[in-house]
C-alpha cells in the first residue's frame, strides 16, 4: 500500500513538473471509458500530454484533493482548492477543482501560477495610454472598479498588478478576498473564502469593512448580495477592485443591474469598467493585454443611455474587438501571467 501511495506521489509531481516545462496554464485529467487523458492548456489551446489507468488516475485526484485539504470521499459534488509547492527553486501555486463525470470518476483541472508574482500593468498593456488610465483610475480614493472578460483573460493578473502599485506605491492599506487565494502577495492580506467555516464572499466582505482598508479586492462579484455589499463598501470611503462576468465593457452595466443595483447606485459608485482579452506579440511567446475602458464621459453616456431604456455603444475604436483588428493579430484568452 505504502510503496502504491509513493509511486502515485512520484508521478502525481513529475505531472507538475512536466506541466511547467510545458509552459502550461492547466493541467486537465479527463475520464473516459477506457483511462483518463491528460492534456496542458497552452495559450488557450489544449495539447494532450499522454493517459493514465485508471488506478493510477484515481489516486493521483485523491492526492491532489488531500494537498488542497478537500474532502477525498467526497465525489458526487464539486469541489476547489489550492496548495503550493517548490518546483525548480520557485514557489508556485496549484489551484484544484474538481467535477463529477457520468462514467463514476471526477475530472480534474489545474492552475498552475508562479507565487509573489506581480507585474507593472505597464509591462502587462499592449497600449502605454490605456495602462495610464487604469493607474489613473486606482488614484481614486473611492469607487468601484471592475473587469470582464474570458476565462483566462488576465483579469486576475491585471488586479494583482493594481492593487500592488496601490500597497507599494501610493502605501495603501489593502485586503483581498479571494475564492481561492491564486497567487500569495506578500504585501496584501489575503483571505480565502471557505463556505465550510463560514466565510462567504458576503460575510468575508463585511468582516473586512471592519478592518478600516483602503483599498479591498474582491476576486469575484456573483450574487446580488455580494454586489450590494461592494457597492456600498465604494460608497463608503473605499477603493474597490474586483471582476465580473460579462463579455464587454457595457454589458456590464446591465449585469449589475441584473443584480439588483439601480442606476443611481451605479452612477455614485461605479469609476470604470475595463474588458480585457490576450493577443500574441509579434513571433514570441509573450501576451499582450488590451483593455476596453469604459469610464469618465464614456460611463456618464452609457449611464444616460440606459437610463433612457436604450443600448450604448461606445466609439468603435475603443472597443476590443477594433483593437484586436488594428493590431493584426489573432486573439488569445490564456495568460502567460495568471
């Protein structure tokens, strides 16, 4: 038995391993009929990366979901969680989660993050003036700011690297809270949401309020109570930077409406919406974020129009999808960053 858990231990971290060298985002162990797959996501594609019998597939799941303090007899529901480990003298971040499939067996999936990694958001923008207007943005002492986009877009990295410049450069107190914490920052406090203890995004939220930050990070607004509670956090003196989901800039407008935010409230709190996707930089590996801000005299008007009942489009050449064409380039939703 002991000699079976040491092997699956061996494999299970030569898997990481050869996920990292692979430069991957995800490591994927699919269930079929027969075995499992294994397949690295790369830049937004998946590359399969051999199989595993079921025996083996079984126990490596097991052993991932006991590094990240889940429950391993549990099968029949989701679940997430994270652990870190050293990999090739650095300190990465695995991000776990798990899904019941029809053939018995949980899929799995793994982030795979470099830990204390923050980047400028110069560094992360494809245009100078747009990374101006974000720290611009973040100058605020107050107000809500959110960002959209695909899964894999970034949005994570591109908060980080605000509310690092807002801790270190403009020394601000700043609290997280995360679901889970993605990447450790050594100079955030950063809570993880964990439903089991109690702490909600909405509970958590409030208890931060609490702890008199300046700046707070929400990892993800996705309820009607968690919306409320940022928005009256940004009335209140605080700066508040979280994501969304919505496919542009102005339909996040509507999604917050969706979630119960009147218009007066939006128009009081909201300071800017940046939509965001990847594209490939010339022939290098190297991303590239371009950001679809909506803010200033663009958010006055699109406020104004929905008040009015009718849909805002903003100028055609801010918007991401005339970015991406102006560039020449294809676009690209996986970050080499996050």
């Amino acid at each position: 038995m002991m000699e079976i858990e040491s092997v699956v231990e061996s494999k299970s971290e030569q898997l990481l391993l050869k996920a990292l060298h692979f430069g991957a985002s995800d490591l994927h162990l699919v269930p079929t009929k027969e075995k499992f797959l294994i397949h690295f996501r790369k830049y937004g594609k998946l590359f399969p990366a051999g199989d595993l019998p079921f025996e083996i597939g079984d126990r490596m799941i097991s052993f991932f979901k006991f590094l990240s303090s889940l429950d391993i007899g549990e099968k029949r529901k989701p679940q997430s969680g994270s652990f870190h480990k050293e990999f090739l003298q650095k300190i990465y971040a695995f991000r776990v989660s798990t899904l019941p499939s029809v053939f018995q067996r949980e899929s799995l999936v793994i982030r795979l993050m470099l830990q204390n990694s923050s980047y400028p958001i110069s560094s992360l923008c494809y245009h100078p003036k747009k990374a101006e207007k974000l720290l611009n943005l973040v100058h605020s002492r107050q107000g809500l700011l959110l960002f959209c986009g695909a899964t894999g877009s970034g949005k994570t990295t591109s908060l980080y690297s605000l509310v690092n410049y807002c801790s270190e450069t403009l020394a601000r107190h700043v609290i997280s809270l995360e679901d889970p914490v993605e990447s450790s920052q050594s100079h955030l406090l950063q809570i993880q949401v964990n439903e089991r203890a109690g702490i909600t995004y909405a509970a958590g939220l409030r208890a931060i309020l609490r702890h008199s930050p300046d700046v707070i990070m929400i990892g993800e607004i996705r309820d009607r109570e968690t919306a409320n509670i940022a928005i009256e956090a940004a009335l209140t003196g605080h700066l508040v930077l979280s994501t969304i989901h919505a496919k542009d800039s102005v339909n996040c407008l509507y999604r917050l409406m969706d979630l119960g935010i009147s218009i007066e409230e939006i128009r009081q709190a909201l300071i800017g919406i940046a939509a965001q996707c990847l594209i490939e930089v010339g022939q290098s590996e190297e991303r590239k974020a371009i950001y679809e801000i909506l803010s200033d005299l663009y958010l006055y008007e699109a406020l104004a129009t929905a008040m009015g009942g009718q849909e805002y489009k903003l100028p055609l050449q801010e918007t991401l999808q005339f970015q991406v064409q102006a560039v020449g380039v294809n676009k690209s939703h996986v970050s080499t960053t996050s």
